[in-house]
C-alpha cells in the first residue's frame, strides 16, 4: 500500500518521536539501525522528512533528529505519508488509470473510493503518538525478527 520508503519514514519518525518525549535526539546510525533500513536510504528519507518540519536536525556534539515538544502531540500519520508518498493514496486509482472520477470511473472505482477514505480517515485521525504508546508498551513493533 505505501511505498518501501513510506514505511521506513513512518518507522523512523516513530522511532524519533519516542526519543524526542525523552528529550533525546537520535543519530542517522541508530535510527537506520533500529528500523532496519540501509543508512543511505534512510538519510533520503530523513532529509525529505525535515524538508516536509516533520522533524528537525541539528548538527554537533548534541546533534541528531529530533521532534519538536510542541509537535509531540499532534502530529498526524496523514503529514509523513504525504510528505513521502504524495497525495496519491487519498486520490488515486485502484487499477491505476490517470483521469478516473465520478464521470468516467474504472470498474473497481465506487468500492475502491469507500477504502480510499476510509484509509484517509484513519490516516488522518491517528497521530504519531498513538504509534509510539503502542510501541512504548511492546503492544506493536517497529521490525520484525
């Protein structure tokens, strides 16, 4: 459903947002380490997450990625997948076809409209710091063994 990339950010800015609740600030290393995604891939992926203020960077000694405190709270799942994926997934076409709407939809077009928003719903709806309780609480997991 969401592109390779999609899913390493969703992974990496829980990940960030768990630390950043603590105050910390994570390293490139150890977020690719622990969303077990190549550290060149992810450093794209982080980079566009920044350009998007999903997250921030600092360089130096403190230095890494972070959350901003005030962002914590109400950051939505819908602004990475966005950021990352484009709009695609709350406008797209089931069987792909460019120009498919009300007028001249695709065979799957009315049925794959009602899981097209409610995916957008929930997207929309769940906010990173629901993930990261989930994840906290070893209710849900970031990688699989």
């Amino acid at each position: 459903m969401f592109s390779k990339a999609c899913e390493y950010g969703i992974k990496a800015s829980i990940f960030i947002l768990i630390n950043s609740l603590n105050g910390n600030r994570v390293g490139l290393l150890e977020i690719a380490e622990e969303i077990d995604s190549p550290a060149s891939f992810t450093a794209k992926i982080l980079q566009n997450l920044v350009k998007h203020q999903i997250i921030d960077s600092a360089k130096g000694p403190h230095g890494g990625f972070g959350i901003k405190k005030a962002d914590i709270s109400k950051l939505k799942l819908s602004k990475v997948v966005t950021a990352i994926d484009g709009d695609a997934v709350f406008k797209g076409c089931g069987l792909g076809f460019h120009h498919c709407n009300e007028k001249k939809p695709c065979s799957i077009h009315h049925k794959f409209k009602v899981v097209r928003d409610e995916l957008k719903g929930m997207l929309e709806n769940t906010t990173l710091f629901e993930l990261s309780e989930d994840v906290k609480n070893g209710k849900s997991f970031l990688v699989r063994d």
